[in-house]
C-alpha cells in the first residue's frame, strides 16, 4: 500500500489516472468483502457484489464532497447495496445446481503439533456463533459485524448507518445481548 491519503489517492483518480482506485481497491477490499460476506453468507456472491460495489464507488466517486470519511461514504455505498442486493435476491427464486452435500473446498494440511481436541472444539463454537450472529435480525447483525468485527467507532457507524449517534449505541448492546443469551442457550457461554 501507498503512504498517500485517500483523498490525495482520489484526487488522483479525479484527475484522470484510473489505475489509482487500484489502491483504493487494495485498502478496503478485504473490510468490504467481509461485511458483504456477513450479508450474504455465500463467497463467489460476497466475490462478485464487493466488485460490483467498487465500480460503483468508482463511477460514482466524483460525487463524493469529502464532507465524510472516504471509507464511511464507501461503507455506506455498501451497506445500501447489500440491502437493495438482498431485497432482489429475495424476489428471485433459486435453484441450487449443487449437491446438497457439496460443500465449498477448503484444504487444511494436518499439524500434529497441534492438540486435535481442542482444535475441534475453537472450530465447532467459532461455527456456532457465526451461526448465532446469522439468525440475529439484520439490524443488530449488521451493526456487530462494523463494530466488532470491523473495529469500526461509534461516530463512524453512525455515519454509514445514517443513524444518531444513541441508536447505535442501543443497537450494539441489545445485538450483544442476544447473541449472548444465543450462546448460553447453546452451551458456550455459562
């Protein structure tokens, strides 16, 4: 990555050097992909709406007036896609060509080193509460991937989410609520 600022790096872009949202591209890619991964809970789909999400920014990118972080107007950028992505997803009917059984390939090389056991217990409760933060409502879902996952502050959730500065707040500590009382009901959390 460049030491020059996102703004000195869409100024660039601005002027006429497209090959500089390549570094845009390599600053937020892994954070977009995640949080679009959170929403869709599918990889080749998260793959190919983080793309779609960043020609948008780009086309859309003389449009930002830097009255925000550039990451929060592009998060927000996000976030409305996911919705609009998931509201057509949801009129659409889907027919898996897969096998119900087909799982996507994942290859681990065997360290003995490691103690089996617990291995097997950090995966099943790491998969039980990415299961748990699933079932959540999208609001408080949403709001813990930014925060807790994400690392995202408070003011800045607030600005992706278009919501004061309270709201986030109560969202954040009612989602961590649930999905406690999730675990616990589930035996990880006593």
């Amino acid at each position: 990555m460049s030491d020059y600022s996102d703004d000195a790096v869409i100024a660039r872009v601005l002027a006429g050097d497209a090959d500089a949202f390549e570094e845009i591209i390599k600053r937020y890619n892994d954070k977009l992909f995640r949080y679009v991964y959170s929403k869709v809970n599918n990889y080749d789909e998260a793959a190919d709406v983080t793309q779609d999400i960043f020609v948008m920014a780009y086309e859309s990118l003389a449009s930002f007036r830097g009255e925000s972080k550039f990451y929060t107007w592009l998060f927000s950028i996000t976030i409305n896609y996911c919705k609009n992505h998931q509201k057509k997803s949801r009129r659409q009917a889907s027919v898996s060509i897969n096998r119900p059984d087909d799982t996507e390939f994942e290859m681990q090389i065997h360290d003995e080193r490691v103690d089996i056991e617990a291995g097997v217990i950090d995966r099943d409760s790491l998969r039980i509460v990415k299961e748990e933060l699933f079932k959540l409502p999208d609001d408080y879902r949403e709001i813990l991937v930014l925060r807790d996952i994400e690392g995202y502050s408070y003011n800045d959730i607030s600005s992706m989410l278009s919501i004061n500065l309270a709201n986030v707040k109560v969202r954040i500590h009612r989602g961590r609520e649930m999905l406690k009382k999730r675990l616990s009901e589930r035996g990880l959390l006593s």
